[in-house]
C-alpha cells in the first residue's frame, strides 16, 4: 500500500512538474536570438587574487549578445592581475605591526583580511564572555601555511593580545 502511494505521489508530481514547464515554455518571450552561441572565447578571470594568475578562456554563454565586443571597444585578454589594495585603518597596521613583532609575517593581503577578522570576532567573544572559535582556526592556518614557526597556541594568544590591544573597547 505505502509503495502505491510513492508511486501515485510520483506520478502526481511529475505531472504537475511537467505542466508547469509546459505553461512557461511558450514562444511570447520578446527576447530576440538567433539561438546561438559564439564561439568565440571570453576572459575568465580567478576570483582569488592570491591564484596563479593563469587566465583561462570559455566558450560565452548562448544567452549573450554575440560576444564580439563589450560596450564600445573588443574583447581584451588579461594577462595580469591587478594589484590587491586594501585600504587599511591606523588600527588596522597597528595589529598587523604588532602580530609583526611577534614574528608572524601576514605580509599577504588575504592573510590580513582573515587576522583582522579573527581580531574583531575576538572582540565580540569577549563581550559575549565566550572563547573566539576563529583565532584558535586561523592560528592554526598560519602555522600551516609557514608564516610561523610558532605553534598555534602561541599565535592564538599572540592573534588574541593584539586584538585586545588594538580593536577591543
């Protein structure tokens, strides 16, 4: 009885899944398309700046205009990133000299996003009167990815202190 039900309930679905596809599959788009793809190649570049740098291309996709051009002038291939610049505020370099002098080099731009904030969810665990989840984390990421020599205890504390002295209130 239970696998009949299963199986009317199936049913019953595809069918209204089926309608439905049907109702919105009529021809009054006012889009206009000649229905195909270039084929010629777009620039796709790496959401994270600290990649390769490796541009790779793609075939457009069938919803774009012919993929010829962009706005006024051609399709340009990138061959390079451009540089990272964060705007930093003054205690922003402050923690980041201070975990500096405690020989943690965070020198890279996405290494400083993450020990900031781990900083200030430091900041909040201390006014919730909890232990920070992330400084623990991104102590032990640092240590891993060898801009330490120090063990993720150490970091942590360090990562904490300069939170302490630097954002929290």
């Amino acid at each position: 009885m239970l696998m009949r039900t299963r199986s009317l309930t199936v049913l019953a679905l595809a069918v209204c899944t089926a309608g439905v596809l049907t109702a919105c599959g009529d021809n009054s788009s006012t889009a206009e398309s000649d229905g195909t793809a270039s084929s010629s190649p777009t620039v796709v570049v790496p959401a994270n700046p600290t990649t390769s740098g490796k541009v790779e291309t793609t075939t457009p996709s069938p919803h774009s205009n012919t993929g010829e051009s962009i706005g006024d002038g051609a399709i340009t291939e990138v061959s390079d990133l451009p540089s990272a610049s964060a705007v930093r505020s003054a205690s922003d370099d402050a923690f980041l000299a201070q975990l500096a002098d405690e020989g943690i080099d965070v020198s890279d731009q996405i290494l400083q996003d993450q020990v900031i904030a781990a900083a200030h969810e430091q900041c909040t665990a201390n006014e919730e009167g909890r232990d920070s989840f992330s400084v623990p984390a991104v102590a032990g990421q640092l240590q891993a990815l060898g801009v330490t020599d120090k063990d993720p205890e150490t970091t942590a504390a360090a990562i904490k202190t300069a939170a302490e002295d630097n954002y929290c209130s």
